[in-house]
C-alpha cells in the first residue's frame, strides 16, 4: 500500500478517536447549555467532573490530523486554508473560547455572576464548534468552496444547506454521545435518567439528520452520494451504524447504559467511517486528492515512522490518564474501561 493511503488512514483513526472523545466533550457543553429542571446545578456538576481530567488531552488527535495534514498533504491544507478562511477562523475562535472559559469557571472563586457568565461562554462555545467542524466537513466534500473563484471568509459557499445540515449532524451526534455517556457516569438513577432522556432525544434528532443529508446528497453534494452508493467500506459502515444506533436505543431504553455506551460510540466511529470512504480519494473535492497533494514519498514514510513511535508513548499514557481519574473516584468522558 502507497504511503500516502497508509497516512489517510492514520488521519481516519485520529478523526474517529477525536470524534469519540473531543466530540462528546463538545457535545456535554451543549448538553451543560440546555440542563434543566430541578437538578439543573447537579447536571453541570457531573459534566464539569466528567471532562475536566481529560479535555485538554482529547485535542491531541486534532492537533495530530492538523500536523500530518500539513505535512503530508500540503497542497490540500493550502486549498482547504485559502477557500474556507472564515470558516476555519470560526472553529478555532470556538475552541480557543472553549478552553479559556472552562478554566475561568471552574477556578474563579470571585463573583458568582462572573462565573456563570463564564460558564455560559463555555457551553455557547462548546455548542457552535463542532457545528461548525461539521460545515468543515460538508464544505469539502460538496466542492461548491474549491468551485468558486473567489476565497470566502463568509461567503455562500459553506452557508449552503449542505454544510449547514451536516453541521447539525455533528452537533447532535456529539451530544447523543455524551448524554450516552454520562449516563454510565451519573452516580444516582435520577441522574441517569435525566441524560437518558436527552440521549434519546438528541439521537432521534442525528437520525433525522443523518436521513436529510443523504437525500441532500443527491442535489448538493453528488460525489459524496455516490461514493456512499458504489464504496464497499462505505455501504459496510453505514449498514453497522444502522445495526449501531438500533441497539444503542434498545440499550438505553433498556437502562443498560455501559451496552448503550459501546453501541452509541461504535455508532458515530461507523459514520465518520462511511463518510471516509464515500469521500475517498479526496481531501477536497472536486480536485484535490491524496494522491495529487501528498508530500514526497520520503516525507510521508518519514511521518508514518513518527506516528508509529509516537504510539509507543500516547497510548500506555493516555490509558494511565484514564486509569489513574477513574481509580480516584473521578469521571472521565470516554470510553474508559469500567471497573
């Protein structure tokens, strides 16, 4: 296999485990927005403690697509960089926004008013990023952006319904995700019932979603739609993701909330996956693939070899980070093993 596949693919495994872990603590932001009712304060008290060990750690696998992007497909970074300026700028204000809030809430020990205005920007912030990651994702696979002849900081081209439509998507899988999620980690049935609701709610709403951009497809963005039609990983992981989502609901209404959660992650990874492959060879349609962006064959093979040792030390690292929050007694958003 040609180094430049071997490098899509690792850049595959790290958006899959970004969407697993950054996506849920994205989608427990919005979750932290919408809280309710008369266990409002303990609902964002179990989110606080869920991702506050490990959200610095999940944007690894951001950071990690970024580099070898960079490095590895330096023409596609420079298209996606030119014609999708504003949009990026977006993303990277609601991360930056993200992170600074949180700490501020979580160590102000000032103004209570403070800090609820702090906590507001961070569930605001948390809740516009991966919509707009998702409209990154849309914008480059329906190739009106790359088409235009004029660089857009914002501009029609990713305010198509497409985007948009795929920018809901993510934002209700990241939440289903996490309610999922935090289900397992709430410590009292009340708890659990409350993000079980929303679970439920926010699942039915990425199933609408999922539904409306594949007839969207059609109109929008037709590569896309017929990769999903004519790839083999694409119809396999899409068909999983049925059969995902199925018993991530059965579980959840069920109350077997560590099944919903393995179900519920097997779910979104299958999705991102189908996506993957319907958009294969492509990193920025119409015209920009793997094949005609990648760096030089040395460059890549040198990237895959620093991948492999960087293996070496995330994985025992970030499997000690889990291990350690979860022995004190501490949540994780995750897939952490339970005990």
């Amino acid at each position: 296999m040609d180094a430049n596949v071997l490098l899509s693919i690792v850049m595959l495994f790290a958006l899959v485990v970004y969407s697993l872990l950054g996506g849920a603590d994205y989608g427990a932001g919005f979750l932290d927005l919408t809280c309710s009712g008369p266990r409002k304060e303990r609902q964002r008290a179990l989110i606080a403690g869920a991702i506050q060990p490990v959200w610095e750690t999940n944007h690894v696998w951001l950071v990690l697509i970024i580099v070898l992007l960079f490095s590895g497909f330096p023409a596609a970074f420079g298209a996606i960089g030119a014609r999708l300026p504003g949009l990026l700028l977006l993303v990277l204000l609601g991360i930056v926004l993200r992170g600074s809030s949180f700490v501020f809430r979580a160590y102000f020990a000032g103004d209570a008013r403070t800090q609820l205005y702090w906590g507001r920007v961070f569930s605001i912030s948390s809740s516009l990023t991966p919509f707009f990651l998702g409209m990154v994702i849309g914008a480059i696979s329906n190739g009106s952006a790359a088409a235009s002849s004029r660089g857009f900081w914002f501009g029609v081209a990713w305010l198509a319904s497409f985007p948009l439509l795929v920018g809901l998507l993510s934002l209700s899988l990241f939440a289903y995700l996490a309610a999922t999620y935090l289900a397992v980690e709430a410590p009292d049935r009340e708890l659990q019932d409350d993000f079980r609701q929303r679970a439920l709610i926010s699942g039915g709403v990425s199933v609408f979603a999922a539904i409306l951009t594949y007839l969207l497809a059609s109109s929008s963005a037709p590569g896309i739609r017929e990769g999903l039609a004519s790839s083999a990983l694409s119809g396999a992981a899409e068909l999983g993701a049925v059969f995902s989502a199925f018993f991530a609901f059965r579980n959840l209404m069920l109350r077997r909330y560590r099944r919903a959660r393995v179900a519920a992650a097997a779910q979104v990874g299958l999705v991102v996956i189908g996506w993957a492959g319907a958009q294969f060879p492509y990193l920025f349609r119409p015209d920009v693939t793997v094949f005609n962006s990648a760096a030089p064959a040395n460059v890549l093979w040198d990237l895959l070899l620093a991948c492999g040792a960087g293996v070496v030390v995330l994985f025992p690292s970030l499997y000690l980070l889990f291990r350690v929050f979860k022995r004190r007694g501490g949540t994780a958003s995750g897939l952490e093993s339970s005990s």
